[in-house]
C-alpha cells in the first residue's frame, strides 16, 4: 500500500511522518512518533481519551487520519507541560487527585486546556458541558472539575499578575 | 480496532471529487469530517476501496445567504455554523439544537451535510432540515439534482443518494421572525445519540409543527392544531400510536411512546410561550 509523506507541526516542533492511508491520527502518534499519552479507547468519538489539539480545535485523532494531519498544527497532552514546569491543568489534577488510573487523563488534560484557552472563567456548568466528550470511569468528574476550575482560577490569577 | 486497508483520494475541486467518485461509485466513500465515518471503519462496520477526502475543497466551506434560503457547504463543520453570527435570527432551530450534537470534539469535525447524508434516524440536523423543509443539493458527472428533505432521508442511514453523487450542500429555509422553535431530546448521556429527540415550531396562532426523531427510520413531522384544552396532548398521544416506535439496545418501542407522550407537550408548551 502506497505511503503518503504528511508534513505537520506537533507540540511547535515541524515533523515529517510516513503513513499509510488507514492509519489513524491516533495511530501515527502512537506507534510511529512514539507519542503514547493519547489514549485508544473506544476508536468511535465517545471516550475522548484520544483527544488532541489541530489548529486550535479538539478532535478525537481516533476519528481522524495520519493523511489528514498534512499542513496542521497538533498539540497533544506532552506538549501541554512548559519544560519541567507542568501546565496549571496539570498541577490541579495532582493536587486535587483527580486520577486514579490515569487512562482518561490525558484527554481531560486536552480538553480543559482547550476550555480554558478559549473561556478563561468557565462556570461549573460550562466546564461539565465542554467536558462531556470526556470519559471518566473510576474517578468520577467531581474531581475533575473541580481541578478544572481551580486551574482556571489559578490561571486568571497568573494572566492578571 | 483498525480500519482495513484504503485508498486516500485527495481532491482540490467538486469537479475531480464527482469524476473520482464517478468512477468508484459505491466502492468510494466520502470523508469530509468523518465523524461517524470514521467511527464505522473503526469497528470495521463498513469497508470502502477509497476514501474521497472533500474536506479542503474551498467552494464547499462556505456558509451562503441565498435569497430566503441558507445554503451550507458540505465541508463546514458543525461548529462553524453554531458559531455563523447569523445563525439565532435566521435558522433558530438549528441554533436550539446544535448544541445537542455530538461532542465539543466531534462537532469540531463532523460536518452539518455529513450528518444528514449519513441519516441516521435520532440524528438532530436531519430532524432540523425535516422540519424547516429544506433542501439536499446532490452533485455528480451526470449534473445536479436538488431534493426535497422528505425525498432525501428514506430510512435508517438510507438515503436517496445515487452511488455516483456528492452531497454538495444542504440548503435550510429561513424562518419567518414570527416562527418561534423550541427543542429537547433524551439521551443517556449529554452528546448520546438521542433516544427521542422532539423540536417544535409554532407556524401560526392554531398550530405547531412537530418534527420527532427517533421513532421512525426517519424524522416525522406532523402539523399539529391547537384548539385548546387538550388537543395537543391528545394529538401527541395518536402521533405516539401512530409512529410505534422501535426496539433497540438503548429503550423499548414502550420506552420511545412514554417518552416522546411526556416531552411532546413540554416542548409545544415551551414553542408557543417562546412565541407569545
């Protein structure tokens, strides 16, 4: 099967990849750049386990082709984190122990760090609607959210000093 | 699970993407969001020899007033159109419930065309053109052809499609200012697949148009007469009868008759105060 060559910028740095048409976005990610902080779950868009950034909008990169990836921008969980300084979202989940088994977390992690680049002060309620494409199911979303909002809080803090 | 083996067909214009689909034909699938395409290939539900990317054709991303229709490209996605400025005053329908659609994640991809070509039947955007009357706007080699939604939509994720044709775009009729719409669904879960979806819009001072999805293999739409009393829950509970209903994983052809008897008046009730 012919191999597509896909030039894309991922967590900032320009990668080149080789694919072949059926591979996922996902797929590429994992097995070829060795990208394992997406997550397969469902491989149909319900878990959100997989979810990444292109160009500025969360997609599931389960529901999407490595071929598709030509010319965007892809920011996945490890490119969230500045250096050795974790990304706010990050921190909270720590400290608000909102993990237990860690395989839903790099999606929420994605997904709150979309939320909060987009609206900086969610309410709870905004925050559970734009989280729902996320799946949690040991820790339950308590926690989550509220990791999330305390991440948001934390950031407004940061933004206004 | 991983899809099998494809070909990635990558077109720059509606003409070569109707020409390569011309040839293919029912061996082609085309992958504009591929939100639930994608899904489908996932779990190996279907299999096509190519994928028909239209994604990145320019003259089908656009959102265009067309007289007193608004017509959409097969390649904008749903959340462009739910963030269209225009979008509350002209089509308030899909305003109400394109927030019901799928996930922030898979809103950013699937697209509103995609959704009505792939048709399936608790789907909100099908229930959308249903209701509003509009438009399917079918491309191929042999020339253009313009359905009518109710001509479109013939079944569970069957459609009027011919193997050689694109659906190029979709076209949403205007609503009157005075038309006010009002729209719930359930679903186990917020983003789900609806288990019953029900949107009403109040056409006139004695009557409401009723769209249901989920009940039938494609959306049903029925004029309703409000004489007062209880003429509308009593229209609900034939409509109820009538539409019977279907067994799936999700609820019982029971389950689908109370639930649409208990949100069909909620939502007539919420259209007409909307409108008062």
């Amino acid at each position: 099967m012919k191999k597509y060559h896909v030039s894309t910028t991922i967590n900032g740095e320009p990668v080149e990849f080789l694919c072949e048409p059926q591979q996922t976005l996902l797929d590429v990610l994992r097995d070829t750049l060795n990208l394992t902080g997406s997550k397969e779950g469902c491989a149909s868009g319900d878990c959100g386990a997989c979810t990444v950034i292109v160009d500025g909008r969360m997609v599931c990169s389960c529901l999407m082709l490595g071929v598709e990836a030509e010319g965007r921008t892809v920011t996945t969980v490890e490119g969230i984190a500045t250096g050795d300084t974790l990304h706010p979202v990050q921190q909270k989940f720590l400290e608000h122990a909102a993990l237990q088994c860690g395989f839903c977390t790099p999606g929420f992690i994605v997904a709150a760090k979309a939320l909060l680049d987009e609206n900086p002060n969610p309410t709870e309620e905004e925050a559970r609607y734009w989280l729902a494409g996320n799946l949690c199911r040991c820790t339950g979303y308590d926690k989550i959210i509220r990791a999330v909002l305390d991440a948001a809080s934390e950031m407004r803090r940061e933004a206004a000093e | 699970m991983k899809p099998r083996k494809f070909a990635y067909i990558r077109p720059d214009t509606v003409d070569e993407a109707v020409a390569v689909l011309g040839e293919y034909g029912d061996d082609a699938r085309i992958l504009a969001g591929g939100q639930s395409l994608m899904a489908m290939l996932n779990l190996r539900l279907v299999e096509a020899a190519a994928l028909i990317d239209i994604a990145r054709i320019p003259e089908l991303d656009t959102i265009r007033v067309a007289g007193d229709k608004v017509e959409i490209g097969a390649a904008v996605v749903q959340n462009r159109l739910l963030a269209w400025p225009d979008l509350k005053s002209r089509l308030p329908l899909l305003g109400a419930l394109l927030p019901f659609v799928g996930h922030f994640q898979t809103r950013n991809r699937g697209t509103v065309c995609g959704s009505i070509a792939h048709a399936d039947p608790s789907s909100e955007i099908p229930l959308s053109l249903a209701m509003l009357g509009g438009e399917v706007v079918l491309r191929s080699l042999r020339g253009t052809r313009v359905l009518a939604a109710s001509d479109f939509q013939r079944g569970v994720l069957t459609t009027a499609r011919e193997p050689d044709e694109l659906v190029a775009a979709v076209r949403f009729p205007v609503a009157p200012s005075r038309h006010r719409v009002a729209f719930r669904e359930v679903a186990r879960r917020h983003g789900d697949f609806a288990i019953i979806a029900v949107a009403a819009m109040v056409e006139d001072a004695g009557a409401v148009r009723l769209g249901v999805g989920g009940m039938t293999g494609a959306p049903a739409i029925r004029r309703i007469e409000m004489n007062g009393g209880t003429a509308a829950r009593d229209a609900i509970e034939t409509l109820a009868w009538d539409l019977e209903g279907f067994e799936d994983i999700h609820a019982s052809a029971r389950l689908r008759r109370d639930i649409l008897r208990r949100i069909g008046p909620v939502v007539i009730e919420e259209a007409c105060r909307c409108a008062a």
